[in-house]
C-alpha cells in the first residue's frame, strides 16, 4: 500500500485542528494545531486515532488526532468530505 495523505479541510474557524502529544486521549494537549490545508501523511492509525507527520502547512510537524476530527480530513483536493478510504 502507498503513502496515505490527508488535507486539513476542517477546524478553520478554531484556526486549525486541535492535537495531542500522543496516542491517548489524556496525553497531553499541542498547544500550536493543525492548520486548515495542511497536507500529512498518515504514520500510524490506531482504532479511532491517527498519528501524522507534516507534509506541507504549518503547524506541529507531528501528532495524534481524534477520529471525531476526522471530518477534518479528507484526500488531498477532495473537499466534499469524502475519505482516502472510501
């Protein structure tokens, strides 16, 4: 399988996604996020987390996100919400 790739499409109004440090969701908040068109690349996903590093954008050069911000993601140049896995 290829290198999995995700654009930040959402969180645009919060000036990006919000991040943990790691895998769990008590691990400690990023206090810079995600921003919104930011491209990553998925490094590990675990159950409902994704762990990523940064391809292009700004932000944290790597972190988790919670599948609940997920709608946040989609397939670089889809922006009607559908995924890479779809």
């Amino acid at each position: 399988m290829g290198v999995q790739l995700w654009e930040v499409v959402g969180g645009a109004d919060k000036g990006g996604i919000l991040l943990r440090e790691g895998e769990g969701t008590s691990s400690a908040k990023v206090e810079e996020r995600l921003a919104t068109g930011s491209i990553v690349e998925e490094v590990k996903l675990a159950g409902e987390r994704l762990n990523y590093k940064i391809k292009t954008g700004s932000g944290p050069q790597t972190g988790w996100v919670s599948k609940n911000h997920w709608q946040g993601f989609a397939c670089p140049g889809a922006r009607d919400g559908s995924t890479c896995r779809d």
